[in-house]
C-alpha cells in the first residue's frame, strides 16, 4: 500500500486547507459487499476461522468492537466475522489518504490522528453507536504489534467505555501477525488465522463496573504473545525469508550491546560489530550458531531492550539526534515532502527542526503514552511520526537510527514523567 505524495516547500503546506471535520457516514451495503467480496480472497488463503464468547447475546446491538492489530490483513478478518453487520471503523488520517479515502468514507470510516488528543472522536464514535446505529470498530492499539505482544494501551479506555454504556466486543487474531509481519518488509507467509471474539462486558455490566474493572478486562484480553503462540502450538513458518528485516524489533546486540549494527537476512540475525550470529527456526524461536543463547524468545529480547532504554533515561544518557527526511500531511490529499530538517529526542521530549528554521516543533514527553513509528512506512521508509491534530510531521532518519528504540523510550520516558507528576 502507498501513499500519494508531492514535492513542496513548507510555505506552500502552511497554505494548504486543514482537515475538515465531518459527521461520520452510515455504511453503503452495496459498498460494504463489494469490499466482502474482496476480502474473501484472503479469507480463503488463510482458511479463516473464528470462534464467538457470547457475542449472540449482544450482536443485534450495536457494540464497541476493540480488535487487536497485527497486519494489513486485519481489517479484512473484521469483514470476515462482521459482514453484513453495520460498521463504523476509526481509522488513521493517513490511510484514508487519496481517492481511497472517499471510498472508506462510504463504507463508514472516520479519521483520526494517532496518539494524538481528539474530542470530537468520542462524539464521533458516539453518533455512529446512537445515531447511524452501527457497532463501531477500533484498533486501541492504533499501531502494530512489533514484537507480537500488545502494543502499549493508552490508560483509561474504561472511561470511554463507560461513557458510551454499550457492549464491549474484543477480537484477538491468532496468526495474522506471522503472516504478514511488519518488521518483515511485506513478505506474506501462508498462516492459518484465526480469531476469538468475546463480549467482555455487556451494557449492564459496563454500568455496573467501575472504570478500572472495565480496564482490567481489556487488559486481560489484550495478553497474547503470537511468538510464544508459535512455538507452543508448532506452527511451522518454514520459508527462507522469515529473519529479513528482524534487526527492525532486534536492533541492539545483547552479546556486546552495540546497538543498529545487527542485520536479519533470510533465517539469520546478525551483528556485524561482534559477528555473533543466531538463527530463527520454523517455529520463531532463536538460538546463537556459537556461545550462549541470550533471548531465544523474541519478545523476551525485546523486553531487554526496554529495560536498557529505562536504564538509559534514568541515568541521563538517552539521546536521539539525527538529520531526517521531512513529510507533512494536513489534510486528506496526501502527505508533502518538504526536504531535511533534524530530530531530537531527550528527557525533554521530541525537537522537530526544519525548512531553514521556519518549521519548529516541540512536542513534550507527557504528550502520548507511544510513538508512532512504523516499519517501511507506505513502502518509504522507517519512519517516527510525531505532530498535533492540525499537522503531522513523518520523519524519515537519514541514518542508522532505530525507530523501535524512538517508540520504546517515548513509552518508558512517559511512564517515568506521570509517574513523578503523581508524586508531586
């Protein structure tokens, strides 16, 4: 998938018309079968299934539907399991992008920009519930799994469920993450997937709970590990190519800590500053051709590199400084390239420079719980996104920069700042 894009200085962007906001359209079903149709072709490659956990209670009303996100593949499972139900879906201001933007409008789409602050999006989300009455469909995620564990949830989801005093349906898929995941530059894999949809908690039991009873729930369901899932279930992804890309999650060497110098290529991982080498067998599973096996399970290295990133920040020695490629989306037509500029990241939070110093962006570390940041973005590039609801700046390093380090010391450095604002 690609995104339209155009060459432009940044004053030409300043006079670009904004985003305006509409009401959220009710679904087309002449629309919604044809993209049906369209979805059945992945639905019979990967022989999808899935299995239901009092949904019947619930389904003639309309639901708030919190589907984990794995892959491109996921919107067409919810067609798989949904159709010909009424949805309305939340997606990212840049996917609804160009010519397709319109058409997902029609199917019941609205926009939204990641992490970013949005009060018109539960109002949005509430006319599609009260008013279009259709189930709305949402990614709390909002980004994909890099690891194949949850993506970090932004706090008091139980809030909006309360609000909205609807049943809360949960999707989790097994296998769509291994076939198509994000570190692995697009290369699909024939995966069985399936899903298990669940009503948590009906409307009744959403008044009755208290907010974080209702956050306990979703975080419940939002516990899944597609890698351990793997191993202990051998589901075998025998192909050739299935380390391309891993140093994306796996950037920094647990043997002699260099960090960006590792690289996956067809079933190997390797760092080329210690030439250690470990291999991924079918079941995604490492183990080092010499010496120890560090982390032969891969979220359990990723949780490292967590660790060192908090270890990092807590001793002030956490700093990101790179020259990037500069793109800039303030609308529906497209994002603007507008040339190089220079991104910094500290305990200060995020520092956009660029367009010869007219463009000067600071966005602190309290501003989000992640960071968008997204492997082979649109088929560009890695990318770190940043920005408020009027602009978001995509920004491309230029360098040897890890945008999986970028996101994990956004999370860990807003933990540690709510955490000491508490204590104050």
């Amino acid at each position: 998938m690609k995104i339209n894009t155009k060459e432009m200085s940044y004053e030409e962007v300043l006079k670009l018309p904004r985003l305006q906001h509409k009401k959220p359209m009710k679904p087309q079903l002449w629309l919604t079968t044809i993209v049906r149709l369209v979805c059945e072709i992945a639905l019979r490659q990967t022989k999808f299934t899935y299995t239901t956990d009092r949904w019947e209670q619930v389904k003639d009303q309309p639901c708030l539907i919190l589907m984990n996100h794995c892959s491109f593949t996921d919107m067409k499972l919810a067609y798989g399991i949904f159709y010909p139900q009424k949805m309305g879906i939340v997606t990212s201001v840049d996917a609804m992008s160009g010519i397709l933007g319109k058409l997902m409008r029609l199917i019941g789409c609205t926009p939204t920009h990641k992490y970013v602050a949005d009060l018109t999006l539960f109002k949005d989300i509430e006319y599609m519930l009260k008013k279009n009455k259709t189930h709305v469909l949402m990614y709390p995620e909002a980004g994909y799994s890099f690891d194949g564990c949850a993506t970090t949830l932004p706090k008091k989801l139980g809030v909006l469920m309360k609000r909205l005093g609807v049943p809360v349906v949960t999707v989790i898929t097994q296998g769509a993450f291994h076939r198509d995941p994000l570190y692995n530059m697009l290369q699909i894999r024939n995966v069985k997937v399936s899903a298990h949809v669940k009503c948590i908690a009906t409307a009744e039991e959403v008044k009755s709970k208290s907010v974080d009873e209702l956050d306990a729930l979703l975080e419940e369901a939002f516990s899944f590990d597609n890698f351990a899932w793997q191993r202990d279930n051998k589901i075998s992804i025998d192909v050739p190519f299935r380390a391309d890309g891993l140093h994306r999650i796996l950037y920094k060497c647990p043997h002699c800590g260099t960090e960006n110098q590792m690289e996956g290529k067809g079933i190997h991982l390797t760092c080329h500053a210690c030439k250690k080498q470990w291999t991924m067998d079918q079941y995604g599973q490492l183990s080092a051709n010499e010496g120890e096996t560090e982390y032969p399970h891969i979220p359990d290295w990723y949780r490292w590199e967590r660790a060192c990133v908090r270890e990092e920040l807590e001793n002030g020695t956490y700093g990101l400084d790179t020259e990037v490629e500069i793109a800039i989306q303030v609308n529906l037509d497209g994002v603007c390239k507008i040339g190089t500029g220079r991104l910094t990241h500290n305990e200060e939070g995020f520092h956009l420079v660029g367009a010869n110093g007219k463009l000067d962006y600071s966005q602190p570390p309290t501003f989000s719980h992640t960071l968008y940041s997204d492997y082979y973005w649109y088929e560009i590039g890695d990318v770190i996104g940043i920005g408020d609801n009027e602009f978001s700046y995509f920004c491309f390093p230029k360098s040897d920069v890890s945008v999986t380090k970028a996101r994990l010391a956004t999370e860990e450095l807003y933990k540690m700042k709510k955490t000491r604002k508490k204590r104050v």
